[in-house]
C-alpha cells in the first residue's frame, strides 16, 4: 500500500512563496489568518518541506528555530514520509510537512511566526501524541495526545483459544478510549501496571469505557437500511508521524461481506496534541455498487458495570454531529461526540447496539469524520453543556480552516 502524506489531509491552505523570492532567503515568515471569533487551542500549522527548504536552502531538521511572534520558541515536528529516500542535494527529499502549534485566543484572528536555521542543534521536544502497536497485550494499537488515550484490538484477540488456556477472545472493530487526568503520555505505563490496575484509577485515569461488539467510540460499518455489517479486528498497522505535535497511522482491515458486497477498509488516524478530537479517514474499497452508506457509531451502553447510567443525546443536523453525555454513579461523567461532515441530511439512526451517523462512501476515496471526548474529572470540560459548545467549535474549526501565507526575507 503506497504511503500517502499527510499534505494531503490538512485542514487549511497554504499559500506558496513567490518565485522570485524563493531560495535566496535567511528566515521564512509564516502568516496564519481565520474567520471565527472563537478561541482555537492547540491549532496545528502545517507548512510542506518543499516550501521550507525553497525559503532556508539546505535546513536541517535538527537545526531550525520556530518563534512566534512574541519571541517564544515552539515546539515543532517534520514529517517523514519516505524514509528510504536518497538526498544527494540536501533538500529534504525524505520530509513531508513541518508543524507547530499555536493558541488563537477567542478574537484573534492572525498570528505572525518566523522559522530560522539555527547554528546549534535544537533538543528535541517532548512528545504530546503518540501511537505504538502493543504485541503484549494481544495485538492491541494504543494511541494517545495529552488529553485522551485510546485503543483498538489486533489479530491475536480475535483468535480462538485453541488451547484452552483461558485467553480472552474479542471480534470487534470498535474503538475504545482510556480517559487521562495527566498530560504526560500513560499508554506505556499502564500496559506495563496490566489489566486489572487500568480498570481502576489510581491518580492517572482510568479505562472505564465498554467497546464489546459494539462500534465504541467511532469505529464504522456498512449500513443497508436495516443492518450494520462490520469488519473484524485489524488486520495490520502502519504508522507515518509519531509525534511530537501530530501523530498518523493507518490500520487496515480484511475483506468482509456487506450484505452481498465484499469491503475492505483502511483508516488512518490523525492525533494531534492538545486536542480533544481525532481526525479519521476511512476508506473503503469495494466493487459493484457505486456507493455504500457507511455507519459511524458510538455504543449505546459505554458505561462501566453498575454505574446505573443515565445517557442523553443531541443530535445536530447543522454541524452534522451526535453527542452522547453518560453520567455515572460513582466513576465521574464523560461524553462522547462524532462529527461527519459529508453525512447526508437525515443522517441519525440507531441499531440494536449503537447510535450511528451514516455518509456516503465511495469505493477508494476516504470518507472524513471525527471522534472526541471528554471526562469530568480530567478537570476541563465539566459537565455536559460545556462538552456541547466544546463539539460545535470542533464543528465550527472543520467548516472554517485556517490560511497559512508564506514570504521569506533576510
């Protein structure tokens, strides 16, 4: 499967340098301008290398300096999407894309940033998004940023216990989450702690979320107006970018049959840090049909067991999202909410497990849809009203992308 770059995927536009200006210059201006009055946290810029290098001839990734316009240095990331690639020229052959971060306050609407080659080597930063296949636990892929930490579940779950050896066997697609109440990365300690301690929060978080054979938290499935047909447990796992700002991967799934339609499917993941929502493209390839109605759902049971749930739903036809609140007995409140923006104008309907959204997929083209939560006790988003405006700004930044303008000059 050939690797797409993540330039592909970006939510915004960037605006190339001038001919004439490019090659010749000792610092790269970055201009990023948007249209809300909301405030977008963490929102992650995104430049192609090619731009980078025809302003900072010869850069090198361990030696660039990003500042905003403040004078505060930034943490940054450069993509890798040809690994083998040769270089003979020192242009960056193997990069995809260089990003950052920046914090648009409620009002701002342009923010101003430099990128330098700097004479020292520049340390690199902490990773606030990461993702890493966990052959320990049964093929698990773990994935997380600094707020939320999620997994799904591999080949070695699904397989039979032919031994009778007592090894847990689960068929789903479904995607779990692991709620955090630290920013530092958890996925490897808890795995290290084991099962019967991430179930329980011990002052990180907890892994309180029931995925069964249900879609969890956004995991899809071919809808035929009646029933929802679901592929089985990932077959295989690809990642592009591990952080320290964007984490990318891809997981693929094995052929399944549709109500007579044979589908296949790969979803690549896009985590970024600071954020509450993941971006996914799903795509499905399939023949016969020229389109297939693909259902995205959320678990109608996500609660833990005996924490007597109370769940309430809002479904939004103008931001194209469903947002599901649980409250719980004894182990805190979460919510859960999809964003599909190419989903149709009656989109909502339900199946004996799950709440779905449905969209049109067509065969080989990805299908581009979110998937966020948040937990009381992670201390920011409090209750359910705040979660609510919490998905219709994540709605509002999808409709809405920043612009990204570059000049360069000494």
């Amino acid at each position: 499967m050939n690797v797409r770059t993540t330039a592909a995927f970006a939510l915004f536009a960037v605006t190339a340098l001038p001919a004439c200006l490019a090659g010749a210059a000792e610092r790269l201006t970055v201009t990023v301008t948007h249209s809300l009055d909301i405030a977008r946290p963490s929102e992650t810029i995104v430049i192609p290398w090619t731009q980078v290098n025809a302003a900072l001839p010869h850069a090198l990734v361990q030696k660039l300096v990003i500042k905003d316009a403040g004078g505060q240095v930034l943490p940054y990331q450069v993509t890798n999407v040809a690994p083998q690639a040769k270089d003979p020229k020192n242009v960056g052959a193997a990069y995809g894309e260089l990003l950052f971060q920046h914090d648009f306050k409620a009002g701002e609407k342009s923010a101003t940033f430099t990128v330098e080659k700097s004479e020292t080597l520049t340390v690199p930063f902490a990773p606030k998004a990461f993702a890493r296949y966990v052959p320990e636990r049964l093929d698990d892929f773990a994935w997380e940023n600094d707020k939320l930490a999620h997994r799904t579940y591999g080949p070695a779950l699904q397989a039979p216990d032919t031994g009778n050896t007592g090894k847990e066997v689960l068929k789903t697609s479904g995607l779990d989450i692991w709620f955090k109440r630290v920013s530092y990365p958890i996925v490897d300690r808890w795995y290290n702690k084991g099962h019967d301690h991430y179930h329980h929060d011990e002052g990180e978080g907890i892994d309180m979320y029931n995925v069964g054979a249900s879609r969890g938290a956004g995991g899809t499935g071919i809808w035929d107006g009646k029933t929802l047909y679901t592929s089985g447990n990932y077959a295989s796992w690809k990642v592009i970018a591990n952080g320290p700002v964007r984490t990318v991967f891809e997981l693929s799934y094995d052929v399944w049959d549709a109500n007579g339609t044979k589908v296949t499917e790969v979803k690549r993941f896009t985590t970024d840090a600071g954020r509450y929502f993941d971006r996914m493209d799903s795509t499905f390839t399939f023949s016969g049909p020229q389109q297939l109605t693909v259902g995205i759902g959320l678990n109608k049971t996500p609660s833990d067991k005996g924490e007597e749930a109370r769940i309430a739903y809002a479904e939004n036809p103008a931001d194209k999202s469903l947002v599901q609140w649980v409250a719980q007995k004894s182990k805190g409140n979460f919510g859960v909410a999809l964003i599909v923006p190419s989903a149709g104008a009656q989109p909502f309907t339900t199946d004996a497990r799950n709440a779905l959204v449905l969209a049109p997929a067509t065969s080989g083209q990805p299908l581009t849809y979110y998937i966020g939560a948040a937990w009381d006790r992670a201390g920011e988003i409090k209750d359910q009203q705040q979660f609510q405006r919490l998905v219709a700004d994540e709605a509002a930044r999808v409709r809405a992308p920043v612009q990204v303008k570059l000049s360069s000059g000494g």
